[in-house]
C-alpha cells in the first residue's frame, strides 16, 4: 500500500496548515481553555469519568463472544471470529466479505467462505484510519481521511492484491471524525461524507457535509450540508433517496442530543441543523444564537442520546418475514460520552410514505454490566437474505438468519 | 533531556547512543531466546525481555525510554500490538522496540500487559522543583482537562496512559510526535487534546507531570 496516511491535521494542524488549505474554524481562539475541542465539557465527576472506549487489542476468542438475543424465529451465529477491529461490511460479485478497521487494526480483510469454513486474508495493511470501503464493478475502493483508493479486480488476486490506483488525494485528511463511509450510489457516483474536525465548531463548506464524485474523482458535487459524522447511510430500494445516520456533539447531557436518521428529499439543498441545531430540538447553547431549528430539516427519527448510530442498511432479502420488507436496520455502537451503555442493532420500519412508524431492538446483548463485550458497527445483506453484523469490539461478524 | 538521570551522563553522546543500542540488541537476542520458552513465569520473561531498558522495576533510567510500571493494562497491551504491527517505527528505540514485540503472540499481549500493571508506580523525579514552571504545567493539563481521561491523579485507565512519574524527555517527545501526527493512540483522541499547544506549553506539561505529586 501507499504507507501511512497523513493524519496530522487535526483541528490544530489545519489552524497550522490554515494558510495552505483556508481552514478556519470558529473558535480558533488563542488561550488553551478556549480551543475548539475543550467547548462545552462539563465538569461534573461522573463525566469526569466518561473517555471514547477502546477495545483491547486482541479478538475474543470464539467462546468468550457475546451471547446475542434476536427476536422469535430468527436465529443469530457468529459468522466469523478473530477479526480484529472488524468494521466496513462489503460483499464482492463472487462472494468476498470485505471488512475494514479503523483505529486498532489498521487492516483490509477479505474473507471468503470455504464450503463452511472462513478463510480470512489481509489484503490492505497499515493504511490508518481506513474505515470506508465499497465494492463495484470489480474494484475495492478504500478511503482513509485524505485519498480514496481502487483496488482493481480484486477478487482475483486475494493473495496478491494490486498496487491501488488513486482515486483522489484532495480530502481535508483531519484524523477527527476523518474516517469515512463509502457508497456507490444508484446514480453510478460515489458517495463520501467528511465530518466536522470538532466535537462542536463551524468549521468551513468542506466539512460537515455529504458529497458524491464521479468515480475518477471528479465533479464534487454537496449532498447535503450540517451533518456533523456519518458513518452509515443507504439508499432507499424504491425512491433511490440517501438516508444517513448522523452522530451528534457531545457533552452537552446525558440525554441530549439524540442521534439522527435523516432522509435526504432535495439533494444538494438541504442543510441537516450542526453546528446550530442538534436532533431538530435543541439550538446549540454556543452556535445556535440567533437561529431556529424551524430554518432546517428535521431528522426522519431520533436514535436515543449519544448511540452512535453507524452503518445502516434497507431490507430487501427474501429471508426475513414481510414485515421487514424495506425496514431499516440501524447499528447502534453505542455511546461513550453517557454513563449508561447500550448498544444493538434496531430495526425502524417505515409506512408507503416513507415515514419511520416505529424503531425497535432486533439484535441485542451486546452490553454486560453496563460494559461492552460487543459494539456492532456495520450491517449487511446477504444473497440468501440473511444479514451479517460487523462487531469491532469483540472482532467479530454474526450472521442473523429466520427460519429453519 | 534528564541527563543527569542516566548512567551514561560522563560518556559522549554518540558514545551513549552505541552503547544503548548495543544493549538494545542483546535485548533483541535475548528475546528470540526467550521467545521458544512460553512457560517461562512472567518475573523472568520481564528480567530477560524488558528490563535491561524499562529499568528492573519499570523505572527507566534511560533516556527516552519510557517508564512503563503500573501502566494500564488495556494501554500496555495496544503499545505493544502497535509495535509488533510495525506501527510506532521511527527512531531507533522504536525500531528495536518493534523487534521485541514481534516475539510476542496475542497471548503474550495480554500477559506482559497485565504484568506490567503490577509493577510500582515511576517515583516523581527527582530534585528540587521550579514551582512557577510546575503551575504553568498543571495551568495547561486543566487547560486541556488532561485528568478527563488520565485520571485527576494522572494514574491512567483502560488505554489512556498513566503519566505521573513518566520521564520528563520521554513526555516531551510523546507529545510532540501527538501534535505532529507522527504518533496516533487507540483512538484519535490525543490529537486533538495537544492541538494548538506551543512547544513551550508542551515542556511545561511534561516538566509537570514528571514531577507530579498529590496536591
């Protein structure tokens, strides 16, 4: 691989690289106390004890995973074990499950399924931060916080992948909220959010927004605007419309805000309320003077306070009882900056209009002691119907299954 | 730089730097060594593996290497993840640092890091304190709410490093491969807590937090 992604710029190395890239966030302020990322932190002691979680950096063992709860008639196995930081879930044309990694790993997997058993190689290593991986026509594209990659053909040379074409190197590279999701979309574009370089700031027209490419890398087009960290989105099977999962600021309470699943209706044109209005409820009590959350679109559902919705994705499988028909399944990884823990996979189904009726846990016990022994991050279909859910703290993907 | 902290203080620095090398090396060695020996007890696997540089007890007294006793045991275990990946490469020690972890299976991982949680606590350093300097140092970590993560006594949890006690010139140049993107943690979160610090606001952190004390 292209060796080591730059990960320096962060808010203050795009305040240092300000002059070469415009970046300038609003609260570039000049004593420590005033900087961007130390905004609204409370100082209470039982936030005092709140940090970002981090998952030890070995895969439990197989008999160790977590013991998941599906409803009635659904079966849930774990599908593959040993696969460290396990995040992105992608399928190849003959049959591949691609899966990323972010912080710990650093790693590309590509498992194949050998009459049963699954065989698991590495095919990208070293590369940080690489949470965004799509497959098409072929090609595994691969995005870290400054490029995206193409691997061509690459179910064809597991064992020795090729040197990555670059698509473009022209993101803003902040490691903050950097890591991507990517998407190809119906439209042949490819889809790439670039979250806010921040907890809360407001930050310039590259950041915070949802944009699609061609997929040479160019024609940027703005997808949508004030989504402050997507990290799963899909399009819906009939209307072709991008509905995204977007992780809130946090500090601001335990119960607020309330992380979004918003639907996008006029692309290009709509602005999602970061860094001024958080979960279509609440004004931001530093950047929301002097607006109204009326002057944005409100979320399609509320996801609870801080949970992280991730990866998300439309049921279309024939597996799965009728009901499931076009329901959502929704990762939610769970929150670190909330005392209570809780994490699962919720299903939301939707009436002919496309409105979210109701949210429910599908795929739960993921929390113990109210301690993580398992945070799913992806969600993905199987040909057969089935889905596989990517567990980056256990390092593992469980396979859900109805029937039999 | 505690130079006076070292036991080489008399020697020539590039002579200094041959010599910890070459100890580096034996270092190496004796972790292939041991590597074959998986039911060695744990006391032995550190004496032979770790303690010619971390120092016996994990007070090191060498320069730029890191006192590592009673790290947390989830931190230790990520460092040591990321130098057997090839991760923290770089510099020398880092180099030699990564051959060592190569020795060690996910098993091993584990064991070394709940061992090294057993070891003392690094003592404060020694000798009298610059009081002003010392405020400046504690004025920046509340600046930047170090104690959030590393505990309002900077003893660490889960992979957030313990910091008091830790040599000054091994803080001092923690931070900056932090500010400089050279080093990323278990999660991006380093990153952006020395953003925007000055070099001199970093030394002061590290002057502080070598010398920390319960106030």
């Amino acid at each position: 691989m292209s060796g080591r992604v730059h990960v320096g710029a962060s808010i203050a190395g795009a305040l240092i690289l300000s002059v070469m890239s415009g970046v300038v966030c609003a609260q570039q302020g000049t004593t420590p106390a005033e900087e961007p990322w130390a905004v609204g932190r409370p100082k209470a002691d039982a936030a005092l004890k709140l940090a970002p979680v981090a998952a030890f950096p070995v895969p439990t063992a197989p008999d160790k995973l977590p013991k998941l709860k599906v409803p009635a008639g659904f079966k849930v196995e774990v599908w593959a074990s040993g696969i460290l930081d396990a995040r992105s879930l992608r399928q190849g044309d003959k049959g591949t499950v691609f899966v990323s990694s972010l912080f710990v790993a650093s790693k590309v997997y590509a498992i194949t399924d050998k009459g049963g058993k699954r065989e698991v190689k590495t095919i990208v290593d070293k590369l940080e931060l690489a949470n965004g991986i799509e497959f098409y026509k072929g090609a595994l594209y691969v995005a870290t916080p400054k490029q995206i990659l193409r691997l061509d053909n690459i179910e064809a040379s597991l064992d020795s992948p090729p040197k990555p074409v670059l698509v473009t190197d022209k993101l803003p590279g902040d490691a903050h909220h950097g890591w991507k999701y990517l998407r190809v979309g119906p439209d042949g574009k490819l889809y790439v959010p670039v979250g806010a370089p921040c907890n809360i700031c407001n930050p310039d027209e590259r950041y915070a927004a949802i944009f699609r490419m061609n997929l040479d890398g160019s024609g940027v087009e703005t997808v949508a605007k004030g989504v402050r960290n997507t990290v799963g989105f899909d399009f819906h099977p009939v209307t072709k419309e991008l509905w995204f999962t977007d992780n809130q600021r946090d500090w601001l309470s335990e119960d607020m805000p309330v992380d979004e699943l918003n639907r996008i209706t006029a692309p290009g044109k709509q602005h999602f309320g970061f860094p001024f209005c958080h979960s279509g409820l609440m004004t931001d009590p530093e950047f929301g003077w002097g607006h109204t959350c009326d002057e944005f679109v409100k979320p399609a559902a509320l996801l609870g306070p801080h949970m992280a919705p991730l990866g998300m994705r439309f049921y279309t499988g024939k597996m799965f009882p009728q009901k499931y028909q076009g329901a959502i399944f929704i990762t939610r990884h769970g929150p670190w900056n909330r005392t209570k823990k809780d994490a699962d996979v919720a299903v939301a189904f939707l009436d002919k209009n496309g409105r979210v009726t109701s949210i429910e846990p599908f795929l739960t016990g993921f929390v113990a002691n109210n301690t993580y022994i398992g945070r799913p991050v992806d969600v993905m279909t199987m040909p057969d119907g089935s889905i596989l859910v990517s567990d980056d703290h256990a390092g593992a993907i469980y396979r859900v299954s109805y029937g039999r | 730089m505690v130079a006076s902290e070292t036991p080489f203080r008399n020697v020539h620095p590039k002579a200094r730097r041959h010599t910890l090398l070459r100890r580096v090396l034996l270092t190496v060695a004796a972790a292939m060594i041991a590597g074959a020996a998986q039911a060695q007890d744990m006391t032995a696997r550190w004496q032979e593996m770790c303690a010619a540089c971390h120092g016996p007890a994990g007070r090191s007294e060498q320069a730029d290497v890191p006192s590592i006793g009673a790290q947390p045991v989830l931190f230790t275990a990520i460092q040591l993840f990321l130098f057997r990946e090839g991760r923290r490469t770089g510099t020398p020690l880092a180099d030699a640092m990564t051959e060592v972890a190569k020795q060690l299976n996910d098993s091993d991982l584990r064991s070394f890091a709940d061992f090294v949680a057993t070891l003392p606590p690094p003592p404060p350093e020694d000798g009298p304190v610059d009081e002003a300097k010392f405020r400046r140092g504690m004025d920046v970590a509340r600046a930047r709410r170090c104690e959030v993560c590393h505990n309002p006594d900077y003893s660490g949890r889960e992979q957030m490093a313990r910091l008091a006690g830790q040599r000054e010139d091994y803080l001092t140049k923690a931070l900056a491969d932090y500010k400089a993107g050279r080093r990323v943690g278990a999660q991006a979160a380093m990153l952006e807590a020395v953003a925007g610090l000055s070099d001199e606001q970093l030394g002061e952190l590290a002057y502080m937090l070598s010398r920390w004390r319960k106030q």
